[in-house]
C-alpha cells in the first residue's frame, strides 16, 4: 500500500465548510423543486464524505 500523502492541519475545516455549503444548496434545490440537481449535490456531498475520511486517515503536518 501506497504512503497517504501528509494533510495540512486547515484541510479538515475546508471539507466541513464545504459540505454545509453543499447540504444548504441541496436543501435549497430541493424546495425549488430540482429533482436532477438535487441528485447531483448528493453525488458531491457523497463524494465529499469520501474525501474527508480520507483526511481522517492522512498524517497531519504543521503549516510553517
């Protein structure tokens, strides 16, 4: 298995940030009544838990 590369310590905030902006819009989309880009969001959102397990796993460094 491959070496995880380092996380930086903000990485962790960025993903949170960006998953409450995503879960927002598809809250928003979906009382506008999008049922295909509420889909897509959730595709992203789905994505973006990925990405932040990931970061769970990857060693942090610190930032200089």
């Amino acid at each position: 298995m491959r070496r995880l590369k380092p996380a930086k310590p903000h990485a962790k905030r960025q993903i949170d940030q960006a998953l409450q902006l995503m879960r927002q819009a598809r809250k928003l989309l979906r009382e506008a009544g999008a049922p295909k880009a509420t889909r897509k969001i959730n595709y992203a959102i789905h994505s973006a838990e990925g990405a932040r397990r990931h970061c769970d796993r990857r060693p942090m460094i610190s930032e200089p």
